[in-house]
C-alpha cells in the first residue's frame, strides 16, 4: 500500500518512478461559481455543527485543482512559478521506496515540517476541495415544476407523491430520475454544456495511477468481451444527508450494508449509520474524540485512543470493525454503547491499516482479520480480541479476504503477484501471476471456488482455485484501477468499482459476459451489496455532490405485475 511519497490526486498521476508533466490546459469544467448568495436559513447549533464537520480530516480533499476534472496534478518537483503547487498529506501519498527522494519531496513544500506533525490547521488550502466536482449552487433547482412531476407519473403511489414534498430538495427519488432529474442532482441544464461532453471530456482526461510502469498492450487482448447496457439494478434514491470521505485515496472499502435498509459509512471523523427506511442518519462513533475500550481483563491489549483517521472498516454480525491511518484497531457492537476493543496493532511508523474483514475459521469461530503496511497479517479472537497469529509477507499487505469455509486466504499487495495461503497457519500455497501492478480489492463468490482480484492495472481477474495456473476471465473497467470487489450473496452478480465515476455489475450466471455500468461523477469511497442481495449502495466522496446512492435489484419476473398496478 502506497506510504509517505509525493502527492498524487485521486487515481490521476503517473508512476512514482518519473515525476508527472503538468497537465495541458482545461478546456472544460464542471466549476461554474455561483453569482447568488445563499438563501438557506440555518439554525445556529447546525451551522456551527456542519462547519465542524466539515474541517478537513487528512483526505484527498486538500488537494483539489478543480479545473483539472481528470484529476491530473502539477509537477510536484519542479518549480512551475507557483507559489505553492500542492498541500502535502500523508495518506494521499502513494509509494515512494527511495528515502532520500522521500525526504527531498518532504521538505520541498512543508519548509522543514515532517509530514507526521503537520497539522490540518496549518495547511494552506490552493482550493476548497479535491473532490469536488462543482461548486455550483443548486438550492434553488428543480428539473421541473412540482405539478409536471406529480402529472407526468400517475401510475406511481400516493406514498411517493407524498414523500416528494418532504424531502430535501438536494436528494434525488427514483420518481424525479424518471422525470429527468439527474441521479445526483448535478443541474446540467444550467451548465454551458451537456452532461454527455464532460463525460468525454473526463474519459479523456482523467489519468490512471499506477506504481510500476508496464506495457498494458498484451493485457487488452486478454480481456473478456462483456454485452455491456444491460439493467440488472434500477437507481432508487441518493441522499446527501450522509456523505462518504476518503483517507487515503487507494482505500475504498468505507462503506457496508447490513440490510436493505441499513448502510455504515464513513464521514469526516464519524461512522454514520443510514436507514434508507427512515431516510435518515445517525452517528454511531465518532473518533475524533478520546475512545475507551470497555473489554478490560488481565493480558488484555486494549488501549485508549482518539482522533483516528479510519482508513477501512467492515460491519458483519453486528460488529463493526475499522482500521486506522496510524495502525490502529477499533471493534464495536452495533447494538451496544461504547467500544468493546481498540488498540494500536502496530507501532511501525509506517504501519497503516488497509484491510480489516470479519471472517469464521473452519470450526466457526468468528475472527477479525486485519492487514497493515508493515507486511503483517493479524488474526484476533472476535470475543476477547486477542490476537491469535500473525503471518509475514514480503511486501505490505493491502487486502485479505478469506475463503466461505474458512480455509483458504487471499493475500495481495505491492506486488504484481497474488497469494493463496492456508488461513490457519498463513503458510503460502499458490502464487497467482498475471496482474500487472499492485492489487488492493479482493472478494470470494459465495461458492467458494470462484474468487476475484482487483488491481491497479485497470482489470478484475477471476479465479478458479482447482486450477490456479491462470486466471479464467479477465474484466476491465473503463479508466481508473479496480478498487473494490463485491459479490452478491446469490452468488449471481458481481459488482467492481474504480476509484471514480463508474461501478460495473456483471452477470455471474451469464460467465460475466453480460454487464450494467452505472456511471456517475465523483471519487468512489465504497460499494455494497445489501445481505438479501435486493439492494447495491454506492458511497461518493464530494464536497459538494458527495452522497449515498441506493440501487434496488430488477426481477423481470414481477414485470406483468408491475405492469398490471
């Protein structure tokens, strides 16, 4: 996993090998000042509460160049005339090895601050927000007039003409989507050009990050033709009442369902709970404040801690578990107050904690699996949280994922190579070659047989564990690395993220020869399969259309009923 090196935007500059070129000047961007003044009225208490919220976490967001949509950054070694060309932050760096370069670049903008003690409120800001796509104001929009959305669509329930007149104007319902409203509310109408230009326009743009430079012209020949336009998910509501933040921006496991109603995400220093139900909110931790375990007994490793960047988390049988940018290790029941177990795993200064998972050994005993820069993988009781083996690899460890019955485990890192290694003792037994970068995202289907890897190289490889020689399909994405990997618990979809803009589904019955893309704009903090496998949340990561997008399962068998109401 990427440690302390230059600043790299979201997925946008090249190898760590080359220092990147100045990007050419931007014809387009979605930045459109607005000329109004804001007519919100705020009470108080929720204004100081959203400024406070809002304070920079450590996350990409400080780096934003937002005319720059494909997310490419200056020369960050070279003096181009300006007076500051980015804000440096730890975990937005991805790997620099070399330690003199890693001094040199440090010292070269922080004017002799070591990264570790730079504060946030000591950054200078060269704009709002990495991620932004606009800062566009759009209190005031509306696709149509409330009459035309309530004409246009009679056949819908009263229940959803009724939920239109009482939900914030910035949330987008699956009846305003049909109506013409755009999915996260961007008013493209309003913009000087189209929705469909900006899209070309990024496509064009945007640039992938990568750590080792390789040739990618024998891997497009390798890639599975997919019959791509199919609808297997419908969209059904976004919200930016919850929004998703990123710590660093190779992570994108920050959000989890529980059921079709319940999501956990991450949000500034605060993972917030989601009823999609209620359509409504609630934190459940906040860890920017002092954190004390409430498990105590002899022997036991627990520690206080607080303001803990969560890099990762994961929310299973009611536990949610997190790690943090520092190493750390937080372990909370949902359905209980306070936090049963945290504690620093690590005290290697470079010992970020990129993958936690919940998991069972092959008796069932439920276990907590986490996996950290420092090239260890930690296997903890998920009862008294003691930490029952620890393996080592040659490399940092950015994703693990352990097989349904708890034998196998999948181990990938900063290596071209991906591990099959026995889940009881850690010993390796199969090297998987063909990726050609470092490998962050990994996910089992429910049979056990079938296992995925996402990689940097812009492709998802599938597995087949009777015959490891080589991967059997091979699935690209459309510009950006493979992020995150998830499989419906049917075993019938599967679903991968880059790191922006687009989510593809695939067909598991079909070979993973036919897809749904759905694509979006914004930096991508985590996708999730509801456990029933009715609902796909997608988390986005902006400051002004960040959101929790909701899509719900088609079955084309209700069709005619559907049809008949």
């Amino acid at each position: 996993m990427a440690d302390l090196s230059p600043v790299k935007g979201p997925e946008s500059s090249p190898s760590a090998v080359s220092p990147p070129h100045p990007p050419p000047a931007q014809s387009l961007s979605l930045v459109q000042p607005s000329t109004k003044k804001k007519r919100r009225a705020v009470k108080v208490f929720r204004l100081f509460q959203s400024v406070f919220r809002s304070f920079p976490i450590m996350t990409p967001a400080a780096c934003k160049f937002p005319s720059l949509p494909g997310g490419k950054l200056p020369d960050t070694h070279s003096a181009v005339g300006n007076r500051i060309i980015a804000v440096l932050l730890p975990n937005m760096f991805p790997k620099i090895n070399d330690a003199e370069e890693k001094e040199n670049f440090v010292s070269y903008n922080l004017k002799g601050k070591t990264m570790e003690h730079f504060q946030n409120n000591e950054l200078e800001y060269v704009v709002d927000d990495y991620y932004d796509v606009t800062d566009f104001e759009d209190d005031d929009f509306s696709p149509r007039s409330a009459s035309n959305s309530i004409d246009d669509d009679s056949i819908d329930s009263d229940f959803e003409d009724d939920f239109e007149l009482s939900k914030p104007k910035t949330d987008t319902s699956a009846l305003e989507a049909r109506n013409g409203k755009d999915i996260q509310g961007i008013p493209w109408e309003r913009l000087n050009f189209t929705r469909e230009k900006y899209r070309e326009s990024r496509l064009k743009q945007y640039k992938n990050y990568e750590n080792l430079s390789r040739s990618h012209e024998d891997l497009e020949k390798e890639c599975k033709e997919v019959e791509r336009g199919h609808k297997f998910y419908d969209f059904q509501f976004n919200t930016r009442l919850v929004k998703s933040t990123i710590v660093h921006f190779q992570l994108r496991n920050l959000l989890w369902a529980t059921s079709k109603h319940d999501v956990y995400l991450m949000q500034n220093y605060s993972v917030m709970h989601w009823s999609s139900l209620l359509r409504r909110g609630k934190e459940v931790i906040n860890v920017a404040k002092p954190i004390v375990p409430t498990l105590k007994y002899p022997g036991c490793l627990a520690q206080p801690l607080s303001r803990v960047q969560i890099s990762t988390m994961t929310v299973n049988d009611n536990l949610m578990v997190a790690g943090g940018f520092q190493g750390e290790l937080i372990c909370k029941y949902i359905n209980q107050p306070g936090v049963a177990f945290c504690t620093k795993i690590s005290t290697d200064e470079n010992a970020i904690t990129n993958a936690v998972d919940i998991c069972h050994s092959p008796s069932g005993s439920k276990r907590v699996m986490t996996a950290n820069n420092d090239s260890q993988v930690r296997v903890f009781d998920a009862v008294n949280f003691a930490c029952l083996s620890r393996f080592t690899f040659p490399w940092s460890v950015n994703n693990t994922s352990v097989s349904p019955d708890g034998k196998l485990l999948a181990v990938l890192g900063d290596s071209p190579e991906c591990l099959i290694a026995d889940a009881q003792s850690g010993k390796v037994l199969s090297n998987l070659k063909g990726h050609l970068d470092y490998s962050f995202a990994s996910a089992w289907h429910p049979n056990g047989q079938i296992f995925a890897t996402g990689n940097q190289d812009t492709t998802c490889r599938l597995w087949d564990i009777r015959n490891l020689s080589e991967s059997f399909a091979v699935l690209k994405g459309r510009m950006g690395a493979i992020r995150a990997i998830r499989f419906s618990s049917d075993g019938r979809f599967m679903a991968m993220t880059e790191p922006a803009d687009f989510v593809h589904i695939f067909d598991a019955e079909s070979d993973y020869a036919r897809g749904q893309e759905i694509d979006l704009f914004g930096e991508i903090a985590g996708i999730s399969f509801s456990p029933d496998s009715e609902a796909l949340f997608i988390g986005v990561a902006d400051r002004t259309y960040g959101s929790l997008l909701e899509f719900n399962r088609k079955h084309y068998d209700h069709q005619y009923l559907n049809c008949m109401f």
